[in-house]
C-alpha cells in the first residue's frame, strides 16, 4: 500500500472481507505474519529454488539457476494483458480506518442511507471491522470500516479525494444530513462547467463524500476520487494493468485541473475510480487513513503478471492465503495507491 505513517505498535490493522485491509490488516482466521513473513515456496513466485512459477493449469518454467523465471516472450506478454481486458473483474469494496466506529455507523445509516452488513469484533488483535452499503456484498461495491482500539483519530492526508453518492435529490439529502448535525462543505448546485447537481459533505472522521443527482442506479456507491501525479501515465497503468476502460476526461484550466474517470462499466451503473491531476503537483501526502480498493478476478497469478508487465509493484505475490484457500495479490500503481485483487469464487466461498 501506500506509504503510511507510522503508527503506534498497539494498532492492529484489519483485513477486509477477504480477509485483508488498511494498514497491513488482519483477520481472526489467520496472523498479520501471513503478510509480513515469506509465505511457503509453492504458494508464491519470484522465491529462489522454487518449483511453481503459478498454478493456472499451465506448465511451469524454472531457470538453471534455480531462480523462477518471469514470462519471456513478447507472445506470453501479449496474452496475458490481452486475457486482462476479458477478465470478469469487479469493484468490490474500499478500505479505510475511523476513530468511533458506532459514531460513524450513525452517521453513514441515518444520514447517507446506508446499511450495517455486518460487523466483527476481533478483541485479542484489538479492532474491528464494520461493513456498509446500500446492497449485498456479493453483488454491490461497499465500504470496510476499521476501528483499532484507542485510536481516535488518523491523518487522512492530501492525495485522498472523496467518495461519490448517487441520490435522487441533493438538496433534501443535505438537508437531512445538516438536520442531524452533518457538516456541509459545498452546498447543492451544478458542477462547474455541467448541469448536475451536486453537493460535498463530511463524515465525523473527515472524509468527503460528493453527493451526485442521479436517477435510480444499481450502484449507489459510485466513486472513488484519488489525486495522481501523472494522469497520462496513471491512465495507461490502469487501462493496461487493471482492464479499465477510460469512460471520460475533463479538463478545467480555470481551476488547474484534469480528472479521468476509470471504470468497469458505465457510470451510471458502475463504481468508478476517479483520477484528479492538479497542474504541476507530482506528489501527494497520502496520510495513514484511506488504505486500497479490492477488484474481483478470475485469476489472481495471470493478473500479477500484468501488473508487472505494466511496471506496477506487486507487494503480495499471488497465491493462497495461509489457512484459508481465498487466492488473492496485491499492488501498488504509480503514485503508490494500493488495490488487492481476490479470486472471484474464494470470495464468494469467503461470504457464505
């Protein structure tokens, strides 16, 4: 994941509902080691005298040196970011830390209308998690909620942007939400240089939540907003590394800045991932509140190889997590924002 601030030793990180999150998450089924120490030889690639380069049902190649070997040919390469682009591959849900989780659970059902999933407390790695959204997990993009113990507050730093709301009518859902004390950022009208309707609001930690007037959507939840340094090339790694479709660019030079919206689908239909380049900010301080995105995927081997095709760093070599089958890998993009991809089944299996 991103470079995160240093917290204090008695913080315990959750895992999302795969069983990975925030910082270095955890879960009740198995330890934080699973993430810090090697995982065995025939789970991960790119460890010396290892047999297993991955196991998609294809032969595996090993160099002479005993060192696995990475896919050589200009054929293999092609192929697998080809197969990317034909992956079944779904936002499934987004990663971040609050300082009063029953605070925020609050605010999140009576104001933004979400619902309480679920919620599990882990009292010996002293957090937990809580789950909301407007659908079922299995089929709609939710949010994971972590709350460690005697921590009530985190710096959510300036490269996070702000998650987008889709409701039927802005002006009544801030009224609501200034009724029960909610703090109002922006109030309700049309978008710079558009004709919809929008307004920003904050949740009790900090984070912004852009409300959206749309009609009725399968998805609710429908963006993610993070700031990059590069849009060119942040849209090339997530078109070629990711499978995401570019849906749209707007440049507003009044203000000194350019979004892309990414996606899986329209987005009226789908949670997006949206791009902000501010003119000529390179770096952001990423805080140590927001951690990843997890995306859905049928293959978690064949989609470490094109994140390392893309130049992406891969920080958790795919395979199956210690104790349980659920197969998933980690990366980090270009600037440094982390996304875990988890086999499509194990996370339905994980669900049940």
């Amino acid at each position: 994941m991103v470079r995160v601030i240093p917290m204090a030793s008695s913080i315990r990180p959750t895992l999302s509902s795969f069983r990975f999150s925030p910082l270095f998450n955890r879960s009740p089924r198995f330890s934080f080691s699973h993430f810090s120490t090697a995982v065995p030889q025939s789970q991960s690639f790119g460890i010396k005298a290892c047999r297993l380069l991955r196991q998609d049902g294809n032969s595996m190649r090993v160099m002479s040196s005993g060192n696995v070997s990475s896919p050589l040919t200009a054929a293999s390469s092609e192929n697998v970011l080809e197969w990317v682009k034909q992956d079944k591959r779904r936002m499934l849900h987004v990663v971040y830390r609050v300082g009063d989780l029953d605070r925020t659970i609050k605010f999140y059902t009576e104001c933004l209308g979400m619902k309480l999933l679920r919620k599990r407390d882990i009292p010996e790695e002293r957090y937990t998690n809580a789950f909301l959204g407007y659908g079922p997990e299995d089929s709609q993009f939710v949010i994971e909620l972590t709350y460690n113990y005697g921590v009530d507050k985190y710096d959510i730093g300036s490269g996070f942007g702000h998650f987008g709301i889709a409701v039927d009518d802005v002006s009544k859902t801030v009224e609501l939400i200034r009724a029960k004390g909610g703090k109002i950022t922006r109030e309700p009208g049309p978008v710079k240089g558009g004709k919809t309707v929008i307004a920003f609001v904050e949740d009790p930690d900090g984070y912004k939540f852009e409300l959206l007037e749309r009609g009725p959507t399968p998805e609710p939840l429908c963006q993610v907003m993070l700031r990059v340094g590069d849009l060119n090339r942040s849209i090339e790694f997530y078109e070629k590394a990711f499978g995401m479709e570019l849906l749209r660019t707007r440049d507003n030079p009044e203000n000194k800045y350019t979004i892309a919206m990414l996606g899986y689908g329209p987005e009226d239909k789908t949670t997006v991932l949206e791009l902000t380049y501010n003119y000529g900010v390179t770096e952001y301080d990423k805080g140590n509140a927001y951690a990843q995105i997890a995306i859905g995927t049928d293959d978690v081997y064949k989609t470490a190889e094109a994140i390392k095709l893309s130049k992406g760093k891969v920080t958790r070599e795919p395979g199956p997590l210690p104790g349980i089958n659920t197969k998933i890998t980690a990366c980090l993009d270009p600037d440094g924002w982390k996304t875990v991809f988890v086999d499509n089944i194990d996370f339905l299996k994980e669900l049940e």
